[in-house]
C-alpha cells in the first residue's frame, strides 16, 4: 500500500500514451487526487523492427508498466486495454477502467477513398492479424502489407509518396516558370508556389516530406480512439468501417489503471470507474480469454450493453480470412460472465478452436524459420 498522497501513475513515453495517461490525470485530479506521471520504456518500444504479435505474443507494451507497479516503484499504470493480455498477474488489479473511446476502426486514405472504391490489388497497411484477416474477407484482392510505428509514423508513412511527389512536381513548375519569365502564353499550372503550398500544411504533412518509406500504401487501418486521442482525426481523410463487419479487438477504444489491491486501488475505483464499460470489456477479455488466441489468432470481439442485456458479437478468421466462425448473442447483465465463458465455449465447438489453433500452428511453424533464417 502506497504512503503517499500523490498517486504515481506509469505510462508509456510514446505521444499516444502520454495523452493517454493525461486524460487518465485529469479525470482524478477532477475528483481531488493528486497524480503524477512517471514515463517507462517498455520491450515494445524498445523492439522496432518486429510486428505487433510477434512481440512476447502478448503485453509487450504491458509487462514493464505492471513490473514497476509490482515493485512498488508507482502506484498504478494506464494501458490500452487491447493492449493488455487476459492472464494479469495475481498481485494486479484492473482498478479503473475510464468511459470507452470510440471502439472501431478508421480506414484513412490521402484522398478518403472508401474501403469499395479502393483500386483492385490495392495495398493497405496494417499490423493486425485481425485487420488482415478482416480486410481480405471483404476484399480478396487487396494486398495487405505489415505497418508498425506509433499512430503518427502509420499516417506519415501513408502521406509520404503523395506529398513528396507533389513537392517535387510543384519544384520542377517553378523552374519552368522561372525559365519562361516574359512569355506571356507561358501558364503555370499551380496557383501557389512552392513556400506557400508548404507553408499551408499540416504538421503531420510536414513531417511526412521528410521521411523515407520502402512500401507505398493506398490506405491503412488504424483505431478510431487513437487517432482521436492524438489529435489527428480531423487532420486526415478516413472512412469507418462498421464493427459489424469488421469487430473491433477486445477492449478496443477502451483505457485501463492497474494497481495493487490496496487504499490507492480503491481511491482509483471510486474516481475512475465507468460500470458500462466494465461490463463491456469484462465480456469480451472473458470471452478471448476463454477462446485463447491471444494476438496469434484474428479475433474481434464486441459489447455492448442493451438495458438488461449485453449484446456481444464475435468473429474468429482463419489468417487468409478465407474461414471464419462468427456471431452475436444477448448475454445476461447480471450473469456476463458466466454467460461470456459460454458462449465462447459455443464458439469453440462450431469451429472457432480449430481455427484458433491453426493460427497457433502457422505462428509456430513461421517462428522457426525466422529463427533458421536468423542462424544461417
């Protein structure tokens, strides 16, 4: 149990996760607790070059955040509850869990073409084997190419080729209308320089012209709360695509505090805690948790509360998208949990544990010749 007053809160360092844990700040400063926040790299800040489901399967930006609080290093942590794996460690406590964000996901375009109209072979970036899997199962003609980074590297790397080449036809425009100063039948075909189109555009857009980027995407996929989060939704071009069709990941959209069961626990609870959302996500980490396909196997899983009921939508693929086991039912409210751990146990005699450890197997069977790749 904590002695001081003022709660110290563990967060990533990324942009996201600080607004993150800011939002988390402001909510128990509102109800009078005094909170401080205390950055920490974690393993998947520190491993940039592999897929988000490769990273330790599952919590890769958790561990190091629960570990600090475990050692009595911080108070609490706050994590991206998708983020989070289902098998928490005993001495931890989910003790907040703030008002979801939006649960879906965006696919974001330079031009905000929708996922329809999108040119055939078409390549989309994403890390998720649920996006993947999601995407081909609606398009089987899209290529769909790996993408990590923090939000704002995803949405640089898609805006790049565009606004590099634009500068760059924009640069040769100016030096022809330089080399024709004088010829009146000359018509130069921007109506802005160079310095002036730049200057007009966003940060992200900035940024974007300077980096290098090895694959060029026609869209990605990212999640609406976080591009929100970070400020950027109203800077981009995005359609939604529908959680009916493409279920969100277990908690997505959703922030969580974790801390020791203890007084400071109880002060985090009592100032932070959404019963609506609890619900929400308790259905569905109960149902992944029961499933046990962790980030190996495309899965999406989607509460919501009706009144009584809690409408709960599931999907399982295969990670071509070529098979998938997916439904909804009505679970009780007062029962969620229970009636979760039976519905995913239907889920798994329909089909869903085969396809579960199919995805297991190929994840088994790529890891080994990574690792003989690796020693040749």
């Amino acid at each position: 149990m904590s002695n001081r007053d003022t709660i110290r809160l563990a967060t990533r360092h990324s942009d996201l996760a600080l607004r993150q844990a800011a939002t988390v700040k402001e909510a128990l400063e509102s109800r009078r607790q005094d909170v401080e926040l205390v950055e920490v790299e974690t393993t998947g800040d520190r491993i940039r070059d592999e897929l988000i489901h490769r990273l330790g399967k599952t919590g890769a930006f958790v561990r190091s955040l629960d570990e600090k609080v475990i050692d009595g290093d911080v108070d609490a942590a706050v994590h991206s509850m998708k983020d989070m794996p289902t098998d928490q460690p005993e001495e931890l406590i989910v003790s907040g869990i703030p008002e979801r964000g939006p649960p879906g996901d965006v696919l974001v375009t330079p031009e905000g073409t929708g996922l329809d109209d999108l040119p055939e072979g078409a390549t989309v970036g994403t890390s998720s084997l649920r996006r993947q899997a999601q995407l081909l199962d609606a398009r089987p003609d899209l290529t769909v190419e790996p993408l990590r980074g923090n939000v704002d590297t995803r949405v640089e790397k898609l805006l790049a080729p565009g606004l590099q080449a634009e500068h760059e036809a924009r640069t040769e425009a100016e030096k022809e209308r330089k080399g024709n100063a004088g010829n009146d039948e000359y018509e130069h075909p921007y109506d802005r320089d160079v310095e002036e189109w730049f200057s007009d555009l966003a940060e992200i857009e900035r940024r974007s012209m300077e980096r290098q980027v090895e694959t060029e995407y026609d869209a990605i996929v990212l999640a609406e709360a976080g591009l929100e989060r970070s400020g950027l939704l109203h800077r981009i071009e995005y359609e939604r695509l529908p959680t009916t069709d493409f279920v969100p990941s277990p908690g997505q959209g959703a922030l969580a505090v974790t801390s020791l069961d203890d007084a400071v626990g109880e002060r985090i609870h009592t100032a932070l805690d959404n019963p609506r959302t609890r619900v929400e996500t308790t259905v569905e980490r109960t149902i992944l948790a029961e499933l046990g396909g962790g980030c190996v196997a495309p899965i999406g899983v989607y509460a919501v509360v009706q009144g009584e009921h809690v409408n709960a939508t599931v999907q399982v693929y295969s990670r071509d998208g070529g098979e998938t086991v997916a439904t909804s039912r009505d679970l009780s409210v007062e029962r969620h949990v229970r009636d979760a751990r039976a519905f995913a146990q239907d889920l798994a005699e329909r089909g869903a544990a085969e396809l579960i450890e199919d995805a297991k197997r190929e994840e088994s069977e790529g890891e080994a010749k990574r690792v003989e790749r690796d020693e040749e």
